[in-house]
C-alpha cells in the first residue's frame, strides 16, 4: 500500500522516533508528534533535534488529532512504560482504516502492580505486547511491528543495515517496506507478530548483561556464551508465552541480540557497563536521556520464569546481580557450573 498522498506519522520523539522520522524522509512526508511545544517549535523553525540535522520534509505537531487527520500510516516509537497512555490519548481521533507499526522493544502489563513486582505472580494474561495494547485501547486492526537490528546512531548515519517489519496482514508488512525501504536501510517481513515483539523485548536484558561483563573487563568468550545461552533462554521464554521459535532466530531474534549486546551505542549496553563500573542505578537512569528496556523487562522476566518453572539461569543471574547486589564474579562462577551436561540444544525449544 503505497503512501503517495498522505504523510507518514511518527508518535515519539526520542532518539529512535527521530531516527524512524528520517528514514521516512527519504520516501515523503513526515509529520512527527511530540507531548512539548517547544520541541516542536524548534523542529519546525530550525529543523534540528537532539543535535540531528532534518529533512524539511519533516514537521513537527504536538496535535493528536493533526496527526490523525493528516497519517494513516503511523509510527508510535513510545517506551513500553508510557506506551499504553500514549494510545489512550491518541485512541479518539483514530480510524479502523489507520496503520499503526510501532517500533517499542518492551512489554507491558495488566492487573499488576509494577511498584511491587517482586512480589507479583505475572503470568501470560497479565504481560501486553505493544500490538495487544493498541488492540485494546483503540480500533486499528491493521498494527505491526518494526524490530531490529536497528541502533540509531548508525542510522542516522547513513550504515548498511536491515530491520524486520512483523505483522499478521501482508498489507501493513507492504506499507512499512515501501516507507522505510532506502539505498541502505532493507526491511524483511515476518507474520510473526509475537515473535518480533518478545525477541525485541527479551534481547534487551541479555544486552545488559552484555554491558556488565563490558564494564568489568571481561573478554569476548564469556560475552559470546552469554549471547548463546541467553538466545537459548529468549526462544524458552517465547515458547511459553506462544511466539514461533524461528523468529529468535532470525533477523529480529539473534540478530538484533548481537547488534544490542556487543555495542556500546546500545543503551541497555551502556547501562550494564556503567553499572558494573559501580555506579547506582537510580545513578545511570537520572543521567540517561532515553529508557533502557531491559532493566524493567529484566523484572517482568524474572516472575515469569517462576511461575513457568523455566530453567533460565542467566535471567536468574542477572536479576541477582542487578537488583540483588550479587557478586559478578560469584555469578559467572556459578553459571560456569550449572549443570548442563550438553551445551544448548535450540531444537528441543
């Protein structure tokens, strides 16, 4: 479906929400929503944010309902734990003939309370997928997801590089191709709408502790055993939850796992890395300018493995090392010896 006539939204206007503004800059127009008044005048007069040149193609609106009226095809690239309001404001001005593609690695919840998920029993009814959130919170039926591998600052400049459009409808799949397709910016399709989503939100905390390994000096063997087992542990925690086991590895799966956790441009990385270099976390998050996914999925997951029973020792360290102050040499020491008598076997999950 090609958007010829109308603008293309984007909901958000964060690093990445800029980075998915440009790139759609190459094929037309772009009209990119911000809460902030002023963001927007700046957009609009100077064509410029967050130190990043714009295309005059690229306008800036703080109206739900502009955005709305001018968009089918929209963009909300919003981090998980703002994602469900997001939809609940721009819900009335949305049309069943709307597109929405967001572009949000996380997961949300429902009947919980998140100030006491420690003590919480998160089951499958209770996590949302941003594509479940829309589903619920407004009447857009035609929704997908954009995955990754996708690390903005080698967007914006200009590296080779693919993403994954998911969706159940080939129709969405076509239109996020034809607005993101470019000389060197390449989009798969993927049906599997789920896949996509828990790939994207589960490979955060393993980038993380990615990060932590980073900060503490250690080498690429033991980072890439993390990236290996920690796969094997996504794929578990997809099958649980109903994803198709291929998505993990695939481009939205393994490869955006490696891309996300072997670079210090990835924010959850680059949390991992500080926080094992001793500072706090109330430390990192009051410093960092945009959400790292992963410290909050890294909660959700871990409750989700008790009441699924699942044997994912990795996940298990990491909440200890991150929440619990657990040693990282003790950890590493004790997933050396957890006992696995053959190394992972990706077919049995």
């Amino acid at each position: 479906m090609k958007q010829e006539t109308k603008k293309i939204g984007v909901i958000g206007s964060g690093s990445f929400g800029t980075t998915v503004a440009k790139l759609l800059a190459h094929n037309g127009e772009v009209l990119l929503f911000s809460r902030q008044d002023a963001i927007v005048e700046k957009i609009n007069t100077t064509h410029e944010h967050l130190q990043v040149p714009l295309s005059e193609k690229i306008q800036a609106t703080s109206s739900y309902e502009e955005l709305a009226n001018q968009c089918t095809l929209i963009f909300p690239v919003i981090p998980s734990a703002a994602f469900r309001e997001s939809m609940q404001a721009v819900s009335p001005y949305l049309r069943p003939d709307h597109i929405l593609i967001h572009a949000t690695k996380g997961l949300g919840l429902r009947d919980i309370d998140e100030d006491n998920l420690k003590d919480a029993v998160i089951t499958r009814d209770n996590i949302r997928t941003m594509s479940e959130i829309i589903l619920e919170e407004t009447v857009v039926k035609r929704i997908g997801c954009l995955s990754g591998p996708n690390l903005s600052t080698e967007i914006l400049e200009n590296q080779p590089t693919a993403t994954v459009v998911a969706s159940h409808f080939d129709e969405v799949i076509n239109a996020g191709e034809d607005a993101l397709n470019s000389n060197y910016f390449f989009v798969f399709g993927s049906h599997d709408l789920l896949g996509a989503e828990l790939s994207g939100a589960l490979k955060n905390m393993i980038a993380l502790g990615s990060g932590i390994l980073g900060g503490k000096g250690l080498g690429k063997n033991i980072q890439a055993m993390l990236i290996t087992r920690g796969l094997h542990e996504m794929a578990q925690f997809g099958k649980a939850m109903g994803a198709e086991r291929q998505s993990f590895f695939g481009t939205s799966g393994i490869g955006d796992l490696v891309a996300t956790a072997t670079s210090k441009k990835s924010r959850n990385y680059t949390f991992g890395y500080r926080f094992a270099q001793g500072e706090s976390i109330n430390q990192i998050l009051a410093d960092m300018s945009e959400v790292a996914e992963g410290l909050r999925t890294l909660k959700i997951a871990q409750q989700l493995a008790e009441y699924y029973r699942l044997s994912v020792p990795i996940t298990n360290m990491l909440y200890r090392v991150v929440f619990e102050n657990y040693d990282v040499r003790k950890a590493i020491t004790s997933l050396m010896r957890y006992p696995l008598v053959q190394d992972v076997s990706f077919g049995g999950v």
